[in-house]
C-alpha cells in the first residue's frame, strides 16, 4: 500500500511539472508570435522620424503601441493580444 501512495505522489508531480512545461511553452510561442508581429509591423509602416514604436509586456496581454508625433500631441494606436 505504501508502494502505491509513492507512485500516485510521483505520477501528481509529473502532472505538475508537465503542467509547467506547457505554460512555459505557451509563453514562448506568445514571444515568438510578438517578435513576429513588431518585425511585420515595422516593415509595414517604413518608419520616419515622426513616428515611434513602443512594446508593452505584461502578463496577460502583448501590446504593440504606434505613436506619431506631429508637434506637441501625439496618437497612439495600441494593438494587444
């Protein structure tokens, strides 16, 4: 009996650390999919000198902001995922 609590405490920690790994899977295909977006986004607006990209990480969303600044306003346009 002692024997099967071991396994079902080992089988509970593989079901962990796979639950891990999948999260930290997931947060690398987010990075990748972000790196991608900036490069197209870049690419797309031939950046000038009047306009500014900025990246915003938090934990839950991936924000890329285009900021044009004619004089003294600026927009913004923020994309998040």
């Amino acid at each position: 009996m002692q024997q099967w609590f071991q396994l079902v405490q080992q089988k509970n920690a593989l079901v962990r650390y796979e639950s891990e790994l999948v999260i930290f899977a997931r947060e690398l295909e987010l990075e990748d999919r972000q790196s991608r977006l900036q490069q197209e986004l870049r690419e797309r607006m031939a950046v000038d000198g009047n306009t500014h990209l900025y990246t915003c990480l938090s934990p839950v969303h991936l924000c890329v902001c285009v900021c044009v600044l004619p004089t003294h306003l600026s927009t913004c346009v923020c994309v998040c995922v």
